[in-house]
C-alpha cells in the first residue's frame, strides 16, 4: 500500500472513532425527545446510513485483504463471536423485532470494524487513532460550545450551562474526555503526532470532563488511573504482577467494606444525592419488569424503547417529559436486553478480558498493557450508573473489543516469533534431491 493510501486510511479510522463518540449525532440525529435531549434509544436513518458506509469499508478491507486472518482471529474469540450472534438472534423473541434487528447488526457491525483495527493496525497505533480522534471531539466542543454555547452547552433543567460539546448529552461527551485522558497519558512514553504537548492536551481532556459535570467518567478514569499506575505499570513499585494484583483485590475488598460507612460523603464528592440521581428508582422499576423476559430478556436494545418499558416511567419523576433511554447501570441492561445467558456472556467475557490482560501485561510494559488494564477497571466502575456495554459504535466499548481481540492475537504472534527452528539436518532432509 502507498503511503499516500495509508494516511487516507488512517484519515477514515479517525473519521469513525469520532463517529464511535457520537460526534456527529447533532447533525445527524434530527428527532429528539420533548425534553429536547437526544437520548442513547434514538434511531436516525442517517445516522445508521453514516455508520453502514464506515462499517462497510472495513468489512470490504478485512474480506478482500485479510480473509484467512479473519477466519483465525475468529477461531481465538469463539465467546465474543457467539456472543455477538446471541445479540443478532434476538431478533426473533424481541418485544420489537425490527428495532432489535437494525441495532444488532449494527452491533455485529462494529465488531467486524474492531476486527479490521485489529488486522490492519498495530495496538499503538490504534491508541494512536483513538488519540486523534478523541482530540479532535475535545477541540471541536470547545469550538461549539465559545461560539456556539446553544449547541455545545446542556440548554434545560439542572444541566443547564454543562457542556456537551459535539454530543448529543453531557454525560457522553465527559465520558469520552476520560477515555481521553487514559489513552494519552498511556501514550506518553510514545510519539502520536502531540507528544510535546501532552501536558496540555491531558489538560484540555481533564477540563472537558469537568465542564460536563461527569462525576462518574472523573471516578471511574480516577481509578483506572491508581490501577495503572500500581499495577498495570511495572514502576513505581518493581515487583510480581500477581503480588500487585493480590495486593489490589485486597485493597479493593477494604474499600468496598468502608465506602457504605462514607455513602454520603462519597455522594457528596461526587455531586450525587441518596438516590444517585433518580437511578434507584429506575433499577427497581427496571428489576421488576426485567422479570417478564428473566432468561433471554426483551431483544438487544429493545427494552427501553417508549412503546415499551419507557412508557411506564414516562412521568416517574414529576416533570411529564421524561423519557428514559436505558437503565443507567450497564450490568443491568444486560440482563434486561438478554437475560440471565446475555449477563453470562458479558461476565465470562470480562473474565476473559482480564485474564487476557494479565497474560500480556506479564511480559510487557507498553502502552497496550496499561491502557487496556486501565480500560476494563474504567468499564467496570463506570457500568455502575451508565451504559456503555453492549452498545454498539460507541468508542468505550469498540475499545474494549478491539483490546480484547488484540490481546490474543498479539500473545500468539509472539508465541509463533518464539517458535524453535528446526536443525538444519531436518531442512536437508526436507528438501528435494536435486537441491541438496
């Protein structure tokens, strides 16, 4: 491939990473609710058109350049692929199958688009991409929200004056300023175009976030942060990573036994009230719903539909105009979307995810190592009040399976480098008389 076509292609990841943070859902996504937000269920033609033309070029690459590697990247992640076909095969038990079929081939989708970053890229670079692209989103929301604060700022209720840049809500565009934060501090160490100035972008991504009042992205990158730092790192403190990681699970127990005597201080820090805004009373009302679909759920991201479940909260909160678009806690639409074997899944795929991680992380010190170790404690912190699993073309969650696909194939392209050569005796004999 030329260079030229190279930097093209590298022009088009960059294009769907900022469509992966929903950057151009604005222009896109034209209806809204009576609240006047856009929320996470809204359906645009367009916007799915955008993502069919992106997510179609890559399938294009991977089939015509990469066709046997595909076929064994997917012999390495036999849970993730019958995962994303347990999500498709909900069609056909959802409460809205059209609705379940749109948006989980669009899941299917994205996975190829991760399995194409895979193919295509190497794991720095990806980051590399993930860094621009991110960088991109923060620039372009300062833009929106200087010289046009109705667009960049929250313009209703208690938000009103919080940025969300180029995003459809706020707690999106702090979400994906936090992963911006984590992938650049990882990338510290290696050169991505802005390495002079990493000081200041980490600077503008950690202003971001905190304009968008993302109490749970600044929590959840916080600990991601401490993670790497005492355990996905090999420095400050040179010693065993399983020594580390015991050293964290312990430490991880002790906080969760004293967090509930400081509930309310931690509420407090975090700008939350005893009902972490409104959230208790929809995982009830969600857990008792959830009940009529227990084992396979009501089809991927069918639940929260207004014709449906969201109907019933329609007036929860007083205000009339209040449509909810998920469940705000990613382990609970999991089960609610696919039941208890789509929970399973999603377990046994962070089982997965960490072990993967730990396999790596044994024998390298790169920025793969700490940004994919950091990214799944992220994931796992912030899925407590928001979604971000399962969701498809959104760029937490393409993270996260192009990590853990990158992860295998990298441990075995080392484990082939590290091969033995056979004795040159055993070449000899291989070859036809006339050589030898």
């Amino acid at each position: 491939m030329s260079s030229q076509a190279r930097v093209w292609e590298r022009v088009y990841v960059v294009i769907t990473l900022v469509a992966c943070c929903r950057g151009f859902d604005r222009l896109l996504v034209i209806s809204a609710d009576s609240g006047g937000q856009a929320s996470l269920s809204d359906s645009s033609p367009a916007r799915f058109a955008l993502l069919a033309i992106l997510y179609g070029i890559a399938l294009w690459l991977v089939l015509v350049h990469h066709g046997r590697d595909f076929a064994k990247l997917l012999a390495q992640n036999k849970l993730l692929a019958a995962v994303v076909i347990y999500i498709v095969a909900s069609t056909f038990w959802a409460v809205d199958p059209p609705t379940t079929l749109r948006r989980s081939l669009a899941f299917a989708l994205t996975a190829t688009f991760c399995a194409y970053l895979v193919l295509r890229f190497s794991p720095t670079d990806i980051l590399r991409l993930a860094a621009w692209a991110l960088f991109a989103v923060a620039v372009a929301s300062v833009i929106a929200v200087v010289f046009f604060p109705e667009l960049g700022q929250e313009p209703y209720g208690r938000k009103l004056g919080w940025w969300r840049g180029i995003c459809t809500i706020n707690t999106a565009f702090g979400r994906f300023m936090a992963l911006g934060i984590l992938v650049v501090w990882c990338l510290r160490r290696s050169s991505w175009g802005l390495q002079r100035y990493d000081v200041v972008v980490l600077g503008l991504f950690l202003a971001c976030t905190y304009q968008a009042h993302a109490a749970t992205a600044l929590a959840a990158v916080f600990a991601a942060f401490v993670s790497i730092v005492l355990i996905w790192s090999r420095k400050p403190f040179d010693m065993p990573l399983p020594a580390k990681l015991s050293a964290g699970a312990l430490f991880g127990i002790v906080l969760l036994l004293t967090v509930p005597f400081y509930f309310s201080e931690v509420l407090d820090i975090l700008g939350r009230d005893d009902t972490l805004t409104n959230r208790i009373f929809v995982w009830n009302a969600g857990y008792e719903q959830g009940w009529r679909h227990p084992v396979l759920g009501a089809g991927y991201e069918s639940f929260w539909l207004e014709r449906h479940a969201a109907s019933a909260y329609f007036n929860m909160f007083g205000s009339g105009n209040t449509l909810i678009g998920n469940g705000h806690n990613g382990y609970l639409d999991a089960w609610l979307e696919l039941g208890f074997a789509g929970l399973a899944g999603l377990l046994l795929l962070l089982a997965q995810a960490f072990v993967r991680t730990t396999r790596y992380s044994l024998k390298h010190d790169d920025a793969m190592s700490q940004f994919y170790g950091g990214l799944l404690v992220f994931i796992l912190i912030y899925s407590v009040a928001e979604k971000v699993i399962f969701v498809h073309s959104e760029m937490t969650w393409v993270l996260f399976m192009t990590g853990l696909m990158a992860l295998r194939w990298r441990i075995a392209e080392a484990a082939a480098d590290l091969q033995p050569e056979p004795p040159l005796g055993a070449i000899d004999a291989g070859l036809p008389h006339r050589l030898q």
